[in-house]
C-alpha cells in the first residue's frame, strides 16, 4: 500500500510540475537486474519465469533518475506478473535509439481490451476482465 501512496505521490507531482529529477551516470543493466531479484519471490508465487534478454551484452550506461527509473520498472513487471498467467513469461529488453534507451516489458498475460487502450494513459483507468476487475495506474 505504502509503494501505491508512493506511486500516486510522483503523478501528483509530475501533473504539479514539480517533480525533481536526480541526474546521474549509472548501469541501467544493473538495475534492472536488481529490480527483478527484487521481485524474484514474486514471480516464483505467480509461478511466472522472468528474464533479462541482454541481446548486446554489454553495461547499458545512462543518464537519469535511477531511483525513478527504477520505479517505474518495478511497476511495469509488477503489474507483469499480477497480471500474468501461471506459467507465463515475462521478459525485459532494451532496444538502442541512438542517444536513448528503449525498456520493454512483455508478457503473455490477458493484456487489455482494445476499447480500453485508447484511455491506456488516464491516470486511474479500471478494466474489467473476464476473471476479475484489475485497477492500472498509468503515468502519461
């Protein structure tokens, strides 16, 4: 609960215009890797296999927000394995675009219904599924 608070916090303050960003050089391959140790005991109750594919094996260096950053991918692969399928997989991959970084996180879970995409970046959008209703907070 205290992370959601947290999370609604930063979208309160990025909408303010009043969210600081930390600038500094650190190893987005690094964490990654951290965020999804972190989340290890989660994937392994959701029974849901997660991997780094780090196709150019090499240190990813960047400049940002690490602890924002970080954020943000430990709710994406959250959501990922609440969302997911037992026995899934959810996989996380960068893709290089010249002076920026690319993070994906895909998944073979129930993903969302096309009449919900269109509102994918309203601050609270609830969808319901088929099994049960699911709450996603987006930052837009």
């Amino acid at each position: 609960m205290a992370a959601l608070i947290d999370d609604l916090d930063v979208i309160t303050q990025i909408e303010s215009g009043y969210l600081e960003l930390e600038q500094a050089t650190f190893n987005l391959s690094d964490l990654v890797m951290e965020v999804l140790d972190q989340l290890e005991q989660k994937s392994k109750r959701f029974g849901i296999q997660v991997e780094f594919v780090d196709e150019s094996r090499r240190n990813v260096e960047v400049i940002g927000d690490a602890p924002k950053i970080e954020q943000v991918v430990t709710n994406l692969v959250s959501n990922s394995l609440r969302y997911g399928k037992e026995g899934g997989k959810t996989q996380v991959r960068f893709f290089d675009m010249e002076e920026q970084v690319l993070i994906e996180v895909a998944d073979d879970g129930i993903g969302m219904s096309e009449e919900h995409l269109p509102r994918i970046f309203e601050r609270l959008l609830t969808a319901w599924t088929k099994a049960a209703p699911a709450t996603l907070v987006a930052v837009a």
